[in-house]
C-alpha cells in the first residue's frame, strides 16, 4: 500500500522559511511526478506544485511562485518543499500527492502555521 | 483556469440520487477529476479522466461530461457519503479546483 508521509510543519513567523519533506514508501518512487496540495483550515483545496519523476520539470502556483521551491531525491523517496519569505496567507495543511490517474495517493498533511 | 461547482451545500437523504456540477473557465477535454474528502481526512480519488472511475471507488459513482460541462453523480446516496467533493482539472498547469461541494443529511 503506497504511503506518503509528511513532516516539517510548525508554527514560523512572517517573511520566516520552512522546508517540508515527504517520506515516500511502497512503490517506485522515481516513476512517478510528485505534488504539493494545501488547505486552509475550513477552505477548500489549493494546488501548489509539481515536479516530474526525474526533477527536471517543475511548475508552481502563481501564488507561490519565486517563494516556494519544489525538489526531490529519488535516491532516499523523498520530495520537499522549500518555503521561503512565508506570509499568513501561507497558512495551510500541506499535503504531498503521487500523480498516477490523478492525485491518487495522498499523504496525511503537515500542518504550516505563520503566526507573528 | 477557473472550476465553478454548484451546488456549494446539497441537502439529501439516503436512498437520493445526486448529481454535482462542475464547470471550467475553458476547455479542459476530459482531463478533470472528483475527490471526496470527509472532516479531518485527506481527499480521496474517486473518478479520473472526467468518467473512469478509480480502484476502490464504489460503482455508485460516475462522472460525465467534457470540454467546459461535468457531472458527478451519486445513484443511491449512501451514509458513508456525506462528505465534500472536489473536481480538478489537469488539463494544463495551474492545475485548478473548484471549490468544494459539501452533501448533507437532510
């Protein structure tokens, strides 16, 4: 059964960085393209990256874009992301995907709270 | 791209077929999906490709439809059911959602 974990969430202050990682088990990872998906509290769902199987292809939302940086090591089944000059807005569960049909496994979400 | 679904709350009984509509700002062929997400949960795939339905999604649901117009329906509203529903498309990046479509017990 695929499992995806993630970890690295916590409380930062605005303009602050955070870097999540998501732990990847139980399948090829380095088949297939990763994503970032958020949410937050009460809201609805917010899609914030991708990046291929082989790292070379990324794309980010536009509110993200030249803050966040999406990567990943196939040799240790790891994505991440990389959060930098976070504002409130930021504030979300974040949750890793493995793009397959579509997002068709989802991890449990990392909790990112950006909070003076 | 913008997805608009409607309702945004649907009241139902169990039993009731429902049908959930989801619109793109522009054409998306037939690259949208439906997720089903409950409190406290990470969504779940329930049909992909606008009408193939995922492994281990139960045959109850479908989807339908293509270019700007979608549907996913419910045939017999079940009380594991009652939850939120998303459609995505993935037809170009940004991929986009719409915002959610909760099902409620009548």
């Amino acid at each position: 059964q695929v499992q995806l974990v993630e970890s690295g969430g916590g409380v930062v202050q605005p303009g602050r960085s955070l870097r999540l990682s998501c732990a990847a088990s139980e399948f090829t990872f380095s088949n297939y393209a990763m994503h970032w998906v958020r949410q937050a509290t009460d809201k609805g769902l917010e899609w914030v990256a991708v990046i291929s199987s082989d790292g070379n292809t990324k794309y980010y939302a536009d509110s993200v874009k030249g803050r966040f940086t999406i990567s990943r090591d196939n040799s240790k089944n790891t994505l991440f992301l990389q959060m930098n000059s976070l504002t409130t807005d930021d504030t979300a569960l974040y949750y890793c995907a493995r793009r397959s049909t579509s997002l068709d496994s989802w991890g449990q979400g990392t909790l990112v709270t950006v909070s003076s | 791209i913008q997805m608009t679904q409607s309702p945004s709350t649907l009241s139902a009984s169990v039993g009731d077929r429902v049908t959930i509509t989801c619109r793109a700002s522009q054409s998306i062929s037939s690259w949208l999906a439906w997720y089903q997400q409950k409190p406290g949960k990470a969504p779940k795939l329930l049909i992909y490709k606008a009408s193939s339905l995922e492994s281990g999604a139960p045959s109850r649901f479908s989807g339908s439809g293509s270019g700007t117009e979608f549907t996913l329906t419910i045939s017999s509203l079940q009380p594991d059911d009652f939850a939120t529903y998303y459609c995505q498309q993935y037809n170009s990046y940004p991929w986009t959602f719409g915002q959610g479509t909760k099902v409620e017990i009548k």
